[in-house]
C-alpha cells in the first residue's frame, strides 16, 4: 500500500494526516473550516484515497495559515507515499518456497520481484502513469483539471468566482493548491470553464483535482521503465 503519515506543528498550526492513495475514497477530516472540509472530502472521495486529517490553526487571525499548511501536509503524503510503491511484504514471497538467503532460488525470487509490475520504480518513485485530467460538471459549473507528476512543481490556476462563499475566502484556494503542488513536487493546471455559483464551481475544482490525480498516481502496465525519455523523473 501507498501511505503516508506527516505531523506539523509551527506557532500558527498543528497537523495530523495520514493518507493512502490506495484507498476507497473514505474519510474523516476536521480543519475548522468548514468548506475546506466539504472540499477535500470530494477531493479524497472522487480521488479514491483514504485521508485522515485533523488540523488547528489560529482561526481567530485567518484561515490562511491552516489551509496552506494543509497543502504543504497533504503535498508532502502525495510525494511521500507515491514513493513507497507497492512492496511485498516483508518476509512475504510472491512464488516458490522460502529458502536460505542467498541461494540461487533466493536470487531468482527477487529478481522476479524486482521486475514486476507492482515493485518497479521510478528513482524512488513507483511508476505511475504520471498523467492525469478531469474535465467535470457540477450544474452549470464546469472546471479542467490537468496533473503531470513531473518532480517539477507549477500551478496554473484560472478561476473567476466570487471572493467568498459563506465564511470562506475563495482566494485560499489558490493559496493551498501552490503549497499542494510545492511539496508535491508536480505541475497543476486548474482552469474553471464555465460556473457562476461559487459553490458549484469550487467543488467541481476539487472533484477534477481527485480523478485526474487518482488517472495520474494509478499503475502504468504498459510502458517499460520510467514514464520520461530521460530514463527518470
């Protein structure tokens, strides 16, 4: 399994999360902020990973501190856990019979290991298909979400809404997604198409976020290698 577990503790914050990118789009998140929550359930839901989160921050200033703290914690699980891969067990054996270390069947097991499927990687990284895009409707909202796990961190985010809904300052969004894609080490492109309700359009950004990055971080059977001309990533 793809895990991942951080812990952040500043002046302003402190952060549990645990994640599995493996999951099946279960839950339990508790920011304080209550759209921020509705937000990153969709996100965890439609993404299909497991996202255990519960994050304090000084509220009584802003949000700003805790949602970006967030990104920079759920930034760090991503690239934490995609690096994990998917291990066998330890002491497990995926064919024959165990045997003394370093006998030959010993050394053809792990030579088999090594080239399947679920225990390649990428440098570190597990190979993934490293591309992923959602292009989803809420209601009249329609939002374009684009994901390269590249190494390489950039947000292009285009959202014409409202300066906030409810008691949410939609400007935050942009603020998490850079720190997401900062410690994720990957490059986001987010672009709204069409919405006028902020709620809408908001939610359908975060519901594009999870599948194109459930396409993205899933196992790539096809291509030999790396997914880069450059022989890693």
């Amino acid at each position: 399994m793809r895990r991942a577990e951080i812990k952040r503790q500043t002046n302003e914050t402190d952060i549990f999360l645990r994640l599995n990118l493996d999951g099946k789009g279960e839950y339990r998140i508790n920011t304080g902020i209550g759209f921020m929550d509705h937000c990153l359930s969709q996100w965890a839901k439609h993404g299909a990973f497991d996202l255990e989160l519960k994050a304090e921050g000084d509220l009584k200033v802003d949000a700003h501190h805790t949602v970006e703290d967030i990104g920079i914690c759920l930034g760090q699980a991503i690239k934490e856990a995609s690096k994990a891969g998917l291990q066998p067990e330890s002491g497990q054996r995926t064919g024959g019979a165990a045997c003394p270390s370093g006998c030959q069947a010993e050394r053809l097991l792990k030579k088999e290991q090594s080239n399947s499927l679920t225990d390649r990687r990428a440098g570190e990284g597990f190979f993934c298909r490293r591309f992923g895009q959602a292009l989803i409707p809420m209601d009249e909202a329609l939002a374009m979400v684009a994901v390269d796990l590249s190494g390489r961190s950039y947000l292009a985010y285009e959202a014409d809404v409202c300066p906030r809904v409810g008691d949410f300052d939609t400007e935050l969004v942009e603020e998490f997604l850079r720190a997401l894609t900062a410690k994720g080490e990957f490059t986001l492109h987010v672009r709204l198409l069409a919405g006028h309700n902020t709620h809408h359009c908001l939610e359908a950004i975060f519901k594009a976020l999870g599948r194109a990055m459930r396409e993205a971080l899933s196992q790539e059977e096809q291509i030999q290698g790396p997914p880069s001309t450059k022989g890693i990533l």
